[in-house]
C-alpha cells in the first residue's frame, strides 16, 4: 500500500512543512540533472516519428 501526504491549508500554515521535506529530500534529486528523462522522451518521439513505437 502507498500513502502519500499532501498538505492541506493556508500556504502561511503549510509552508513551514513543505520547506522541511525540501530540505529532507534535496539529497534525492540533487544528483539529478534530468537528463536521463529528456533522453527518455526523446527516444519514444523518435519512435512515434519513425513508426517504430514500442
């Protein structure tokens, strides 16, 4: 099961928890320049274009 936490509210009220999970999750992307993704997309274009889709 996944449960997934959304914050509810005033920004002035939630703000405070949002910039705390930034800082708590920061390591995980911080490596992450997205290129991976954009090659990724990329590569189902150029299937669409040429026919050859997976």
């Amino acid at each position: 099961k996944l449960v997934k936490y959304v914050p509810w509210g005033p920004p002035l009220e939630t703000k405070d928890y949002l910039l705390r999970r930034l800082q708590e999750n920061g390591d995980a992307v911080r490596g992450d320049n997205g290129l991976r993704l954009v090659g990724d997309v990329l590569k189902v274009c150029w299937g669409k274009i040429t026919g050859k889709a997976k």
